[in-house]
C-alpha cells in the first residue's frame, strides 16, 4: 500500500459535533491510530444539518437538533464536511425511518462525495455505518468499479426498520467486507437479515489508555460537582429507550433499598431527560447533561460504578472507557455488552426483575463482593492501534486482491 497516495476513501456521518463531542469519536480515534502506523487514507465526513423546520420538529419530540459543522481537525489536517441537502419532506421521512428517505440521503451522499473527491483514483471505499453510507459506498463502487468495506456500528442493524432490511442486506453482501464490532451485531444480521456471514469479521472499537486512565477520585468529582462521601452510580449515553434511560428510576429505587450510600450522575441528553428529572431522586441525582469529550476521563473516574440498562447495544465503547479508568460496570446481557464487559457476573439476566437485579450486582460492587482486574481486560486487544492494524491488514488483503484479478 502507497504511503504517498491516499489508497482508501473513509466516511462517515458520524463525527464529533458542536453538541455532542463524544458523537462519533471511536472514528476520529480510529483515523487517528491509522495515520500513526502510515496508512494513506482520505476522509470524507458528511451530513445533513437542521434548518430552523426541522429543529422545530426535533425540539417537540424531544432530540437536540445538529449544528452546521465546516470541517473535521484531525492531526493538524481540516477535512470539510460535506452537506447533503434534503427537503422538509425527506428529513421527517429519515425520522420516521421511511425508506425511500434514506435512500434519497444516500444518494446524496453519493453525490456528494464524488463531487468532492476523485473516486477512480482510490483503491478501496470504507464507508462507517451500513445505513445510509454504506448504500453511498454500494453505489460508488457500482459506478466506479472500486470495491468497498462497511462497518456495522450497533443501531443500523439491531434496531433496524422493517422498511430497510432490503437495502442493508444489499450492502452487506456485495461488500468485499464486513466489519461488526461484536459477535452479537453479527449473529443479529445473520438471524435478522439472513445474512450469511462469509465476508464478515470481528473488529470492535477501542480505548486509548494514555487519555483514559485513574486520576485522583476526590479531584474528579471536585470537578464534577460530585458528593465525596457517596458511592457514586454513573450513566453516560443517549437518554432514550434503546440505551435504557427509562430504567434509571426503578434502578435507582431498588439500589436505595439495599444502600444508604448512594449517588447517580446521569451524563448525556434526549427525549427521557425531562422523565427522568421527574423520577428520579433529586437530592441524589446530578444531571450533568452532554460533557465534551475532554472531560470524559473524569466522569469515569469520579464514578464508582457505570450501569449499562440497554436495550440493543453494538458494543459499547463507553465501557472500556470506564474500566480503563478504574470504574466497575454492570450491565444488561445483550448485544455486544457482554463482550466489552467480560464478566458474566456483572450482567442481569433480562428477567421481569431486571432493575432490582442490576441494583443487586450494584450493590455487591460497591461492597467490593467481586474482585477482578479492570486495566488489564482493556488493554491488550482494544487498544486502539492494534485495532488500526486489524483493519490496515483489511485494507491491504482486499487492495491485494483487486489488483490480482485486474492483470
């Protein structure tokens, strides 16, 4: 692979956002190792932003609305941020998971892209998420005849609609490879979509330890408005149903009947926040709402214990990171939690009694019932470089290949 010449064009919706820092930043981490170990790449971030009707619509139901981002910084390098332009029509259409509406995005994206950048002079499209830059990435290499990558990220598969299960069972079979970043994802696609897993492959998202790593309990939660003589129960993430936002309340009801000593941090926003305000305890809870990404290291280190309630779950990035610094996680047995976590002692069992079964393996935590070691599960194979060389070794076997079949 050239270290002159970028090989591979990357892209993705998904990016940090003026909102919401840690959007999308398992990506830019990504790029980041991949530029460490000389992988010559373009990235093409992409969007559509709210124009003043649509952030009326997702103000009512509850979403934060996007802001208008001119470009990426990665490594002293700006990447501007294509825009993609959709009508009223189509931006309802994408929330209401109407088909024909991502299709219309993805072609955009499409379009964007290769009015951007030289798509015959590439040797491979990576596109981060099945639906819609996958469907971009499909179409690209139709019209290019460059072959593409895709990596499924949790929600495209696991909470896919009904309405695109045609088009991301496309994707994913003409792909020269499929990147899940949890056995579970996998298993989903291949029972949900038949998909038969033969040019698929494991790689999940990673830590980097240099930034996530113990620091000083007491100053973290001076610097997060934290109570010091409370033990401390964490949430970061979307408030939303999918990631379990909605069991916080009865979590927190069971652990208080088991504990005198207890404190939640709910960290993060959406469309729950104004329940959860309501239920939840509120001399012992601190909403501290969306943290920039800089600041998550001290999140994780002012808490004592991340719970993990969802629903569907990818894989959970937010895990490593909280074990990489010292913090106990518990969580529900689903998705690619279980992974992440690699503990089944800290997983409920989805039973009728999941809250106060989370509560219960709270509470052994903070007793300090269960002893294992925390840094070690995160270091040697979610490091984020040795994810980089995973998919660098993609790169080069599909490249290799291609140019095998072209002489």
């Amino acid at each position: 692979m050239s270290r002159e010449t970028p090989s591979v064009l990357i892209f993705s919706e998904m990016f940090p956002k003026p909102k919401s820092s840690s959007s999308g930043v398992f990506i830019v981490e990504r790029l980041k190792a991949l530029t460490e170990l000389g992988v010559p790449f373009d990235f093409a971030p992409v969007s559509t932003f709210d124009n003043f009707p649509i952030r009326l619509v997702k103000k009512l139901k509850g979403y934060s609305p996007s802001e208008s981002v001119k470009s990426v910084n990665l490594n002293e390098k700006h990447y501007p941020v294509l825009n993609v332009s959709l009508g009223l029509r189509d931006r309802i259409g994408l929330i209401r998971q109407e088909a024909n509406s991502w299709v219309k995005y993805a072609r955009g994206m499409a379009t964007a892209i290769e009015k951007n950048k030289k798509i015959q002079e590439f040797r491979l499209l990576h596109a981060h998420r099945v639906f819609p830059e996958g469907y971009a990435a499909l179409l690209l290499s139709e019209k290019y005849n460059v072959p593409y990558i895709v990596t499924a990220h949790g929600g495209e598969i696991h909470s896919i609609s009904n309405n695109n299960k045609a088009f991301v069972k496309e994707v994913l079979e003409k792909a020269a490879k499929v990147i899940f970043v949890s056995k579970a994802l996998m298993r989903d696609a291949s029972e949900k979509l038949d998909y038969d897993k033969s040019n698929g492959i494991v790689i999940p998202n990673g830590v980097d330890t240099n930034v996530f790593k113990p620091m000083d309990k007491e100053e973290a939660r001076r610097k997060m408005s934290l109570p010091l003589d409370k033990k401390i129960v964490g949430f970061v993430g979307n408030l939303m149903e999918v990631k379990g936002a909605d069991r916080l309340p009865a979590i927190a009801e069971e652990l208080m009947k088991l504990r005198s000593d207890v404190f939640f941090l709910i960290v993060g926003d959406g469309p729950l926040i104004n329940t959860l305000r309501e239920c939840m305890p509120t001399d012992l809870t601190h909403f501290a709402g969306r943290v920039e990404y800089e600041l998550m290291p001290v999140v994780m280190n002012g808490i004592d214990v991340l719970v993990i309630p969802s629903r569907q779950e990818g894989f959970g990035t937010v895990i490593l990171e909280a074990r990489a610094c010292g913090a106990r996680v518990v969580g529900t047995n689903v998705g690619g939690i279980p992974e992440a976590i690699g503990d089944e002692r800290l997983l409920s069992s989805n039973s009728e009694d999941l809250s106060e079964e989370l509560a219960q393996r709270i509470s052994w935590i903070i007793s300090d019932e269960l002893e294992f070691d925390t840094v070690s599960h995160c270091v040697p194979s979610y490091d984020w470089h040795e994810i980089a060389r995973k998919e660098r070794d993609i790169y080069e076997e599909i490249i290799g290949e291609t140019a095998k079949s072209h002489r």
